[in-house]
C-alpha cells in the first residue's frame, strides 16, 4: 500500500523523479507539496485506487504528516465504497 501511495504522488506531482526520493516517512504536505487542488486530486486517487471511502469526521491533518501514516490510517478505516 505504500509503494500504491508513492505512485499516486509521482503521478500527482507528474514528477517520476519525485518516486526515488519518497520514503515511507516522507511528509505529504511539507516535502511532497501539493497544491490545493493536487490535494484533492490525490485524495480522490487514494479512494479510487484502494476502494475507500474516506471519513472526514476521523481523518486530521496528522495524517498527512507521513506516507506511513496516511497507510495506517487508511488500513483502520476500510470504509469500502458499495
């Protein structure tokens, strides 16, 4: 799930460069950089990929502050789209 994560944000950023650099502790928001619209890009990306829904009533901004992080997050959730 995490290698799935780094793909989408290479794919975001469309910057294949950017995959070599990321690392499971890579910070989205302060490293990756994404604009407000890439955010959104991503996170619809995120749902699609894994089949998720994700739940803005638990998700914060914590999460985002790793790839890990995000994945954890992600595997607890499991708010499968029907």
């Amino acid at each position: 799930m995490i290698q799935a994560v780094m793909t989408i944000l290479s794919e975001i950023k469309a910057s294949p460069e950017l995959m070599s650099t990321l690392k499971p502790q890579t910070d989205i928001i302060q490293e990756v950089g994404l604009d407000s619209l890439q955010m959104i890009d991503f996170v619809l990306a995120i749902e699609d990929t894994f089949g998720l829904e994700i739940d803005f009533e638990t998700f914060d901004y914590e999460h985002m502050s790793s790839i890990e992080k995000l994945v954890t997050f992600l595997e607890k959730e499991k708010v499968t789209v029907s």
